[in-house]
C-alpha cells in the first residue's frame, strides 16, 4: 500500500508548526493516525509529538559554534540540509517499513530551500522511491497578504516552490482566525483573486512605466494558467480545516482503494467554499 506525506513550507512565520500540531489534533479528532517529523535543525520548540527529529541527526547551533566551518545562521541551515540530503538512511531508519503511513515534514522556512537549492528536491525524489505520495502544503501568513503588492509577492514565492518541487501543492492562507473582521473581508478577494482587479492597485503608485509593464506581465501569468489559488485556514473552525485536508488528499489520493469523494465543488462559483467560509464569520 502506499505512503503519504504532506511537505509543509512556507517562509518563517507562517505557521508551519502550528499547522502541523493543529492538523495531527483535527485527524485524531476523526480517528486518523498522523505522525510528524521535524526537519528544521534550528527549530526550538513545537508543541506536538514527533516520531524523527532533524536535530538528533544535526543542529544549526553545533554548525555555527564550529570554529572550522564558521557560518552564520543561514549559512548553517544550508549545511545542515546538505548533511541531510547526504544521511536520508537516517531518516528512513526512523519512518520504518509501516504500510498506510500518514505523514507530516515540518520544513525549515528559508525560501532558498524550494527555490534554487536541490535539498527539497532530493528529499521528495527518496520519499517517492520509499512509495510515499507526496502533497506540497504552502503556508503563507494571512496578516501578510491584505496588500496587492504583498500578495503577489506571496504568490511568486508559492509559484516558485511548485515549479521547483514538480509535486501536487495546496497553497494556504494561515492565521485567518487572528484577522479582524474588516481584515477578513478584506482578504476575501485574494483567496480566488481577479488579478486584473489587483493590477491596478499595484499599478496606481508606480512612477516607472517598466516596473508597470513587468507588474503587468506577472499578473498575466498568475491569471492565464490559473496554477496558484489559496485556502483559508483558520485553526478555531473544524470546517475550514476539513477543506485544506480533503484538498491535500485529493492531490495525493489518500484512501483511493475506499470510497473517495472529490472535494466539494459548487456548480456557480460565486457559492464557493470561500463564500461560505467568510459568510459564516459575518454571521457570528
């Protein structure tokens, strides 16, 4: 039978590990075994149970005290994931043989890793091999994107890992329940966003006639292939979970050989799960 994992990136900040501790409470919640593994060697503290480490194997703080190599913080996390890619046996001693494997990876949250460095790469090629189905979650801070500008900033960096990674991605909107009212209406426009709408709000400051056309050119190719979309996730609400997690399976087929349902669709787009998402908030 096969595996499956949920590769959890996203910058620093944006609640990977709470997404992590949130989603293993949600299964149990509906009698799902999920396990998680920490792959963030400068990770301090999380508040769930993990079934691997990253820093029994190697910490950043042993890299950077060590006089010989003399890095600094990223430097050290880029030589820790290097190492890593280079001792997989050890994690694959720590997954076992366990058929139906459920399984969370808390990555670390520097952008290089998905963008231009092959560690990621590396780590989804040897869990493919190991037969596990492999699902890209990313996380992008909700607080962050109530702007044109920084939402598309937002979208690049998740267009960049999934172009990178070559893996089924869910792309997702954290922290919605720490967003004001007025934050969350705000914000509804770019959960399915009419990217043309955004040009001209990052059109309407820019001097430059280049810096224009190029804002033009990225907001054309977010909107002609249709390949980055965000999912709300709001932690204090089962719904909203549920909803990321029959995408997630969805992508990776999790539970094919029963009966499997695709995630719920609505035939008019305007009664889209996001609707009814921020519907409800408007109604408490």
């Amino acid at each position: 039978m096969p595996r499956y994992a949920q590769l959890v990136m996203g910058p620093a900040g944006s609640g990977k590990s709470t997404y992590c501790a949130t989603m293993v409470q949600h299964c149990e919640a509906l009698n799902r075994s999920v396990q998680v593994v920490n792959l963030d060697p400068a990770a301090e503290h999380f508040s769930y149970s993990v079934m691997a480490d990253i820093r029994e194997l190697i910490e950043v703080d042993d890299v950077m005290e060590d006089d010989s190599l003399r890095f600094g913080p990223n430097g050290g996390l880029v030589f820790c994931m290097e190492y890593f890619a280079n001792n997989f046996d050890w994690l694959e001693n720590c997954l076992g043989h366990v058929e139906d494997d459920y399984i969370l990876f808390d990555c670390p949250g520097q952008i290089e890793l998905y963008t231009h460095l092959p560690v990621m790469k590396q780590l989804i090629q040897q869990l493919e091999q190991w037969e596990f189905r492999v699902c890209g979650v990313f996380l992008v801070d909700s607080q962050f994107m109530v702007e044109s500008f920084k939402f598309l900033s937002g979208v690049m960096a998740a267009l960049s890992a999934m172009i990178s990674l070559e893996i089924p991605q869910v792309n997702i909107m954290t922290k919605m329940d720490l967003l004001s009212k007025k934050a969350k209406k705000e914000i509804e426009k770019f959960l399915d966003p009419d990217v043309y709408s955004l040009l001209d709000d990052c059109t309407s400051d820019l001097r430059s006639k280049k810096f224009k056309e190029l804002t033009k050119a990225i907001c054309g190719l977010i909107d002609d292939y249709s390949m980055v979309r965000f999912l709300p996730y709001d932690q204090s609400d089962e719904e909203s979970m549920n909803i990321v997690l029959q995408h997630i399976d969805f992508a990776i087929q999790y539970g094919e050989d029963l009966e499997f349902k695709e995630p719920k669709e609505h035939e008019d787009e305007s009664s889209s799960v996001f609707d009814e998402y921020f519907q409800e908030r408007q109604n408490e």
